[in-house]
C-alpha cells in the first residue's frame, strides 16, 4: 500500500516539475536525460544531429549532475543546462514511463523525456533481440538509423599521469586498463578479470586497475583514479581496455583504444547494449560474455585480442 502511495506521489510529483519547467522556459526545446555516464552519451552523441536536423538554436538540458565531465566532451555549454535535483529529476522519470507522460508527451513535445521505457513496452516482446540502444536513440530524436555518433572533443590527461609514462611505469601502447567494477553489470567476479590480468603480463603488458576511492586494485597492478574528463586521453595512450559494461565503456568508446566489454549471460540487456553494434566507430571492440562458454576459453579470447591488436 505504501509503495502505491509513493508511486502515485511520484507521478503527480513529476507532473508538476515537467509543467514548471516548461513554464520557465517557453519557447525553448527541452530535452530530459537520465542521470548515468552512459545515457549522457548515448543522447548527446545525437544530439548535434537532432538540432541541426531540426533547425533548433534554443535549446535546454535537464540534468541532475550539470558538472559531469560527458557534457564538456560533446561541447555542451553550461547555460544550456538546467539543474534539477535528483529526487525531482527522478520523479520526472517516472511521471514520463507512466501511460499519463505517455500523453503528456504528445500533447507537450517542447519537453522531450529520453527514455527506452517511455517509448517502449518491455512486456509486450523482448525488445534487446531486435535493436541496439543507439537505435533506439536515434528513433527518439526520429533521425535516421545510420546517423552517425558526433564527434568528442578529447582532453589531455593530468601532468601526474604523463609522468607515469615518462617514467616507464606505463608503457605507451602497451598498457592495459581493467576495470573490474560497475554498476550496470556486477555479475562478472573480479578473480576472472585478475586471471586476464596475470595472463596479459605475461605476455608483456603492463596491467593497471581503475579504481574509485576505496575500490581494491587486482593483484599485482597500480590502482589508478582517474579523472572521467580525461579518460578518452588516457585510454588512447595506454591503449587497451577490459572492463565491464557500464557507461563508462561507452564513453571510451570514443577513444581509439582497442576495447574488451565484459558482460554476462545474466544481464538483461546485453544485446541492446552490445558495445560494438553501439559504437561502430570504434573497429577495435569485441565482447565476452561471462558464463557463456567455459572460463579458461573466454580468458584466452581476450588476451589473443589484445596482443592482436598491439601486435
């Protein structure tokens, strides 16, 4: 009972912060995006396009996390965005997957919600089996399916890092990130990342871990916390990464790395966001599927691709 109660608060709560804000800013496009590194990049890979396409010069952003790093690489300038607490920004999300938003949004287009759940019933048919998230962005913003991703613009790492390579503690292009964490897919153990890491090392890489805070390195590598601004820059010069699926691996798919995505056959939604049918920009992304054939195969796979491509 108390959860229906919180849920109808969400929606009414929602509607009024969707008909605010369409107050403020008559006369502007509005566009609504979820708050994870990886639905920044998806909608503003397009976003360009959809402007252009549609002849927008006023446009606005709602966001609950202005400062992220994803917006300054697609060149998103600060008062275009509107901040919106995350309590507020989350009810707005549920108010738009409701069948109210549903019509609301139809009959106020100036407020654009990007949401797979607000254009698509999930229990209807398994929609993963039939297309990739970009297409589902793309369709949003109705722009053709072979649009292609916007450009980023790509920020030089810190003096601290440089001095990693110029050292020799890394070796450029020979260097491997692993990032063992997300919050997108958890079902992959780390021991698994850490064999591929021992593995690689023996084939005369260099292998680092990319940890946040308290986040333990795998044995035997430097844990490092990088800055996500310049994350595209550091993947270039290390040149390989073996993470995880998660939002963070789309926006490196930006960079010119050669790129293993780890997922796993327990996550839902692996094909709709099967990282190289996303981002065909990159040629040199693969992914494995944990659980899906035996370990030791999966592991060999990953490590032949990596020393394939640093050959």
């Amino acid at each position: 009972m108390v959860r229906r109660i919180n849920k109808i608060y969400d929606l009414f709560y929602g509607h009024a912060v969707a008909c605010k804000i369409i107050k403020r800013y008559k006369g502007y496009k509005i566009i609504s995006i979820y708050s994870g590194v990886g639905d920044r990049v998806f909608v503003l890979a397009y976003l360009k396009s959809y402007l252009i396409r549609d002849k927008i010069s006023k446009y606005k952003i709602v966001s609950a996390a202005p400062e992220n790093a994803v917006y300054k690489y697609f060149g998103i300038e600060k008062e275009n965005l509107i901040f919106l607490p995350k309590k507020r920004m989350l009810s707005l999300n549920a108010f738009y997957t409701s069948d109210w938003g549903f019509s609301f949004r139809h009959r106020h287009p100036e407020l654009l919600s990007i949401s797979a759940d607000a254009y698509m019933r999930s229990d209807f048919f398994n929609y993963s089996e039939l297309f990739y998230y970009s297409d589902v962005i793309k369709t949003i913003f109705k722009l053709p399916l072979s649009t292609a991703a916007s450009k980023i613009n790509v920020y030089n790492i810190s003096s601290e890092l440089m001095a990693l390579f110029e050292t020799g503690e890394l070796i450029s292009g020979r260097t491997v990130i692993i990032n063992p964490y997300a919050n997108s897919c958890g079902e992959v153990p780390s021991c698994f990342f850490q064999k591929i890491s021992d593995k690689l090392r023996t084939c005369g890489f260099v292998t680092i871990t990319s940890t946040i805070g308290s986040q333990r390195p795998l044995d035997g590598t430097k844990g490092i916390d990088f800055k996500l601004i310049e994350a595209v820059d550091f993947c270039n010069k290390c040149g390989f990464v073996i993470g995880q699926r998660s939002g963070f691996m789309d926006l490196i798919s930006f960079s010119q790395a050669g790129i293993v995505c780890v997922d796993s056959i327990l996550y839902p939604h692996s094909e709709l966001f099967r990282l190289e049918k996303c981002w065909p920009q990159n040629e040199h992304i693969v992914t494995v599927r944990y659980g899906s054939y035996d370990e030791e195969k999966l592991i060999d796979f990953a490590v032949s691709m990596i020393s394939k491509w640093g050959k």
